[in-house]
C-alpha cells in the first residue's frame, strides 16, 4: 500500500487543517454590522487552539492577534481586511473578503502571520490528497450524511429524508451505491482480488 500513489509523501497542507474565518458564518450570526467587536476561537476535540479579537467597520474589519513564528517569540498582530460587496439576483449584497492579493474569496486562514486566501498560502483541500478509492469512498459517505444516515458503508442506506423529492433521492441514491461499487473495484484490482477481464 506504501506505493502508486496510495500513501502521498508530496501532500501540502490543507484548508481543512488550518484556522479560518468564513464571511458567510460571520453574517448569519450577526457579527458583520459596523461596530460589533468580540472574538473568534477554534478547538479541537475540547481543547482550544485559536483565538483573535476583531472588530467591524462598514467596509473593512480589524483582526487583533498574537503571532509566534516557528516556535520565536510572539508578537502582536492587527490587520485590516476590506469587504467587497456584489448583488443578489433577488435583492441585497452578497459580502466577500478582499485578500492582499486582489482576489475575493468567502473564507480566509491564518496558516502564517496573517489571514490570507487558500490561494495565497498554496493550500489544497484534503479529498484532493485522497487516492480514487478513497476519494470515491468519502464521496459515498458524504450523501449518506446529506440524506441524515449514518456515514458507515455497512450500514443500511438511509431512508428518504421529510420534504426530500423522491427522485432528488434516488438521484443521491444511484450516486452513493456508484461510488460505493467504484471503490470496492478499485481497491480489488490493486490488491489483485479483481481483474479487468
């Protein structure tokens, strides 16, 4: 298993692994309106990891933070990240933040000194990194979670969520069963269990 590609010692780092702020999460809870301040806080499996401050201003927000690069002495950070604003077909603005490096992006990390686009810090996501049986697997696994079942593929496919369309339900349950049978091939011909023929 330790060749083909199977275990990548090329990997980058992903966006899932690094703190982020996320436009759409700051504006469904109330947090963009001009003069709110408060901060921000990650964890990981009940132990926090992160924390900024920030504040809101009409177009921009202020991030205040501590730094340590690579294990030097920490240093106090505050930068400034500018909205940008584009209409919704059926009325308002949807908000983006404008990274340092012109383009607007939903959600930005701080995997360095400060918080920039996916972009900037060569990020990739973590199921580009996957190899095709396993990327098939996780997406079998992700309409399971969509339709409310459990993500085990031993598991019975879970029914029909309330208000789901039937064929909206069908559709994701083709889908699932596909990746599914794909990815029990395809780790068969590598393990020699299947052919071609």
């Amino acid at each position: 298993m330790a060749s083909g590609g199977w275990i990548r010692w090329d990997t980058k780092r992903t966006a899932e692994s690094q703190h982020r702020i996320d436009i759409r999460w700051l504006r469904k809870h109330g947090h963009l309106g001009a003069g709110n301040m408060g901060s921000l806080s990650w964890s990981m499996n009940g132990r926090q990891t992160g924390q900024i401050g920030y504040i809101m201003h009409t177009d921009w927000m202020t991030l205040k933070y501590t730094y340590r690069p690579h294990g030097g002495e920490w240093e106090s950070v505050e930068q400034t990240i500018r909205f940008d604003f584009t209409p919704c077909h059926f009325g308002g603005v949807r908000y983006w933040f404008l990274c340092r490096c012109g383009l607007r992006v939903a959600v930005i990390y701080g995997a360095g000194k400060y918080f920039l686009c996916r972009s900037c810090y060569g990020l990739t996501y973590a199921s580009r990194q996957e190899s095709p049986p396993f990327r098939l697997m996780s997406k079998a696994q992700k309409i399971r979670k969509r339709l409310e079942g459990s993500e085990n593929l031993q598991d019975p496919f879970p029914p029909k969520p309330k208000h789901m369309h039937w064929r909206t339900y069908w559709k994701l349950y083709q889908q699932a069963e596909r990746a599914d049978r794909q990815s029990l091939f395809a780790i068969g011909k590598r393990f020699g269990i299947l052919s071609d023929v």
